[in-house]
C-alpha cells in the first residue's frame, strides 16, 4: 500500500521503535518525531477529507443507505480533528444534513456526535428531534438495522440488533446529554442489560476470567421479540476486538450516566471485556476477524479515554495504534480498510484522542504562513484567512528604536485589499480575507509607521516598512452556488423519474443523474455526436430553476471525466436555452427561469466537450436538479 512520502522519514525512524513497554518519554510525552508524524498524517487525513466532500456537501461512501451518515461522520472527524467550525466544508456539511431525515440508528447517532461537536446551542432542538427518533428504535435495550427504512415511531426488526449500531447509539445519547438534553433513566438502564447479553462467556486465562462481546446474538438467544436469523457466521457471533471495545464503551458510558460507578456486576463485565483485549491485542487488524481494521482501532481509543488507561495489560495502545496507522496511510492521505470516507474518519477520530475532549474543546488546527521583511506578517485559515502583523526587522528596530504603526494596507498578488488606521484598539491590525477562487496568491503587508519619540525630542519622519510576500495555496473557497446547493430540494427525488440516453458509458446510466446521490453519474460514451440525457417525469412540477452538476463532483476528481462547456436545455420539446460551463467541473451550471413553469420533459444535449479524462472519455452529470424557489 503506498505511503505518503512527507512521512517516509518518520516511518523510518518509528519502525524501529519497539512494540512494547515503555515507549512514551518522560512526563507523558511520546517519542521524539511521533507526534510531529502523526500531526502531518492529521493534517493529510483532514486534507483527504475535505477534497473528497461532494458538491451538496455531503460525502458518499453509503450514502444510498445512511442519509447523511457518512456526512455526519466526517464533519465529526474533522471537527475532531481541529477544522474551525466557520469553514466552507463544515458549513456546506451542516446544510446538507440540515435537510435529511435519517432513518438508521448509525446515521442519527453520528449526527448527534456531529452536532455535538459543532456546539451551536441554535441547533439543540434538532438534536432533540434526533434523540427522540434513536430511541424510538431502542428494542431489548440495543441498537440495529432496519429490514426497510422505517420512519419515526418504527421499530427495527429484533433480528437486526447489533452491538456496532448499538455503541454509536451510545455515544450519541452521551452527546445529546452533554449538551443538556435529558436522556430517560430507562434508556440508560436498558442499554446496560441489552449490551451485556452480548458478552460471551468466561474463560480463565493465567489465572483471570476473559469474555470479549460479539457482533450480533446468535438465533435463539434474542430478547424483546421473535428470534431473528443468524446473519452471517464466525466474527459476527464470536468475539472480536471492535466488539468488544464496543462493549466496554457502552457498560462505561451507561455506568457514568447512571451513577453505578461501583456496580459489581458491570465492573466485573468490564475486567473481563479488558482481559480478552489483552489476551488477543493487536493494532493491525480486528483480533476474532472481520473488517474495519480503524474502526477496531477508534475502539479501543474509547475504551483508553473512557477508563483513563494508557495501557491495555503491557501494550501502549495509543502509540502502537498510531505507528500503525501512520504505516497504512496511503499517498493520497487516506485509510482504506473499508469505505476510504469512513476510514479515514475512524483514523482520524483515535489519532486526536477524539473521545477524551468530549466535554471540553480541541485544539484547532490551521494553516500557518510567516512573510519576514522590514515588516513581519503572519497568516492563518482557510477562508477567511486572518492576516496581522507581527513585528519588525531587527536592522530597523536597531535604527529607529521603537516604533508606532499609524496604518497597515494589505495586498493580494500585488493589490491593495484593504487599509486599515491606527485607532488604538489592536497593533497588530488584523484582516479577515475570503477569496472569490481557489487558487494561489500572494500576500503581503505595507505599513506606515512613526519612530516614538521620547520627551523632548523633535517630530521624526514617516517610515513606510513593507513585508516579503507569502504564496500561498487557497484549496477551499466558500462561493454562493456551494451553499444555495447544500440547502437545496430537488423536485426530481418527489416525482417517478424515467431517464434514457442517446449512449451510456459502463456503469454510467441515465438513472443516476436523477437518483439523489452526488457519487453516482451519467456518462456518454466518447464517439456520441450529439449525446443526449432525457428525464420524463411522472407528473409535471412546477420550478423555476434548473442545477446541472457535472460529474466530476468533488475536488479530489478534477478532470477525471471529459469536462463540459456548453450544453443545450430543451423544455418540454418546445423552449431551448443554452448554458456555459465554468472552467471548474465541480461547479455547478444553473438555467433561472423567469417565472416558474410547469415542467414534465427534461432534454439535455452536449455541445462542447473539453478533452478525455484521466479515467473517462465522456462526459455527463452526477445530478439534474429541479427547484422552485418561490
């Protein structure tokens, strides 16, 4: 699996670290280049993450199933992981799920840990909206799966009942109660029976008990309804180590809300849930089988913080964790056991130590810049940046002696952006800037200063003092067209749609520019003269606005397929509009029409197309979207 280069040297270096014992420096610290290795590979992970963000927001890995799922769990990580709040993917990410309405314990679970990381008292109610749906779905005290999305009020089938949704639920009942919200006794207490009917029997191993919890109960032994199948054999019913980190998790997690710190039973099921992760510990796959190598991993961190171990028997799990997880990034920086979004999130969520800053902050990361010169300027962020100045040139210090900065004026790539006059509140006079475009540019600073003069002394000369210019990368812009998407309805998705195309790329069909998933596309095939996507809608809707999302929908897929420049639009057979594509496919074409009109007949004919992608010949659209704006 490729590596990341920037952590080639690093790795080198940890490699021959041992495995065991010992290997955190004095006062608690971890060795010397670990950290700055697993911040770079933080940084790479959150970088992987943003890039892979769909054009509504949201991110696609089992997006056709969990609505707003995966979104969710990125926005936690990357919350987690430091990313400010008023970032351009962290908005777009709320607005999306701002408009779904969840229908799996895993998806409302993880929107509760995301909400409860943004920490925007504004969206408590909605957080109770969520609780009150995850626990309409508690049966026998557990978490599972539907057999259909079931809408509020249902109740997932027993059979379906796993310790994986159950451990999110978990911690999304501790996210809610965090933030103030009453989590019912009941709740609590049924949670700890259901959990501990999945740990499994005791064995003795030198000398103490051992039971690690499973998956899922095999047939027979369900509570709370009629036996279910057993689905699937081996991990799913024997122990393994996600599961039973999970389990520990819970019995913690319900213990602290319940005040039954000294519960023998629990503390009992504990010891021994802890023993199996020390007979069968590992950090390079899921001891007992099964997949999710970083979800095991985000596992045992929970179990590390919720304890307050550093130590699982004679292993390190933080360090052997991390040194493995920095082996296994790949050059792109992601984490690719299971879906790369979920598992890249997962490793992210044990690198930051996710769990133990639950009820208190992080801290936030960004990107700092440093331009030297006469006059020192620092810059941070994303968008905005925040620009100041920092000092002086020691050369100017030693001439003038102190200095009084009358006025700054900042410059992008050249051009004064902003002036900004002394008026005694900040002598570093700040700036936010936001950028039209992603792109590079150049900043700098340009000051107008006075030497101070002592008593006595006669009026000394304006200096004027300038910085070097920085360049810096602007990768992620918050543009209007991102937000009007995030928060936007599609018509389509409300009516049957039947689509056709004059040519399909394999795996590309028609169906998929209208069926609500960013991470699916229609693609022609490259010789189609005219290619032509056809929606007939079952019944006409009335809108007045027309999204055509190319199909390269994330940054990270720029130029994968052929981009577009003009299409035409056919309404109904009768009305014809032409549009032009921006020269970036992740942004979106838009027809408004002038009053809205009802619509029946979609016809979408490909003028212009731009060169072959790095993967595909054609080109075509990841969603049509429909709207009424009125």
């Amino acid at each position: 699996m490729p590596r990341s280069p920037v952590l080639a040297h690093a790795l080198l270096a940890l490699l021959a670290l041992p495995s065991t014992g010992g290997p955190q420096e004095e006062g608690g610290a971890l060795p010397r280049g670990l950290q700055d290795a697993i911040d770079r590979a933080i940084d790479q992970g959150v970088g992987f993450l943003l890039a892979t963000q769909q054009r509504d927001g949201s991110w696609g890995d089992h997006s056709e199933r969990f609505d707003g799922g995966q979104t969710a769990l990125s926005l936690f990580a990357l919350l987690k992981s430091g990313v400010r709040p008023d970032h351009p993917a962290i908005e777009r990410g709320f607005l999306h799920l701002a408009g779904s309405e969840p229908e799996m314990a895993y998806s409302v679970s993880c929107q509760l840990l995301a909400y409860r990381a943004l920490g925007d008292e504004r969206e408590r109610p909605r957080m109770e909206r969520l609780l009150d749906r995850l626990l309409d779905w508690q049966v026998g005290g557990t978490f599972g799966y539907p057999q259909e999305p079931v809408g509020r009020g249902a109740r997932a089938p027993v059979e379906k009942r796993d310790l994986s949704n159950t451990q999110l639920a978990a911690l999304g009942m501790l996210a809610a109660a965090q933030a103030g919200i009453e989590v019912p006794r009941r709740a609590w207490e049924s949670l700890l029976s259901g959990t501990l009917e999945h740990q499994l029997e005791p064995r003795t191993v030198r000398g103490r008990e051992s039971a690690g919890f499973r998956y899922r109960l095999p047939r027979g032994v369900e509570t709370g309804g009629r036996p279910g199948p057993q689905d699937g054999a081996g991990f799913e019913t024997d122990a393994t180590g996600s599961m039973t980190a999970a389990g520990i998790a819970i019995l913690e997690i319900a213990r602290e809300a319940l005040g039954r710190g000294s519960d023998p039973a629990i503390e009992r099921a504990v010891q021994r849930g802890l023993a199996w992760l020390e007979d069968e510990f590992a950090v390079d796959r899921n001891p007992g089988g099964g997949p999710w190598v970083e979800y095991y991993l985000y596992g045992i961190e929970r179990v590390g913080a919720l304890l307050g171990i550093e130590r699982i028997g004679t292993h390190d799990w933080y360090f052997e964790g991390a040194r493995e997880l920095l082996r296994r990034q790949t050059r792109n920086g992601s984490w690719i056991s299971k879906g790369p979004d979920s598992s890249t999130s997962f490793a992210l969520l044990f690198l930051t130590r996710a769990t133990a800053p639950l009820s208190g902050t992080s801290r936030l990361r960004q990107r700092v810049h440093t331009a030297l010169g006469e006059v020192h300027l620092r810059v941070t962020g994303d968008d905005p940046l925040t620009l100041w100045v920092t000092g002086f040139d020691q050369a100017i210090l030693e001439e003038h002696g102190a200095l009084d900065v009358r006025e700054a004026t900042y410059f992008v790539d050249g051009e004064a952006v902003a002036t900004l006059a002394d008026e005694g509140n900040d002598e570093r006079f700040p700036y936010r800037h936001t950028f039209a475009q992603p792109g590079a540019y150049s900043l700098s600073v340009r000051v107008r200063a006075v030497p101070v003069q002592a008593n006595g002394d006669a009026p000394r000369p304006h200096l004027v003092l300038v910085s070097d210019e920085v360049r810096i990368e602007v990768p992620f812009v918050r543009q209007p067209w991102m937000l009007d998407l995030a928060r936007a309805t599609n018509l389509l998705e409300q009516v049957g749609v039947e689509a056709r195309a004059t040519s399909s790329d394999s795996g590309s069909e028609p169906a998929h520019a209208a069926d609500g998933l960013e991470r699916t596309a229609w693609l022609c095939v490259a010789d189609d003269p005219a290619p032509t996507l056809t929606l007939v809608l079952g019944r006409a809707v009335k809108a007045n606005r027309i999204t055509l999302g190319q199909a390269d929908t994330r940054p990270v897929d720029r130029g994968r397929a052929s981009a577009l420049v003009r299409a035409r639009v056919t309404l109904d057979g009768k009305e014809e509009f032409e549009l032009t594509f921006d020269p970036d496919p992740c942004v979106p074409a838009v027809l408004e029409l002038k009053r809205p009109r009802g619509i029946r007949r979609i016809d979408v004919t490909l003028l212009e197309r731009g060169p072959r992608g790095r993967r595909f010949e054609g080109a075509g659209f990841s969603e049509v979207l429909l709207e009424d704006l009125r």
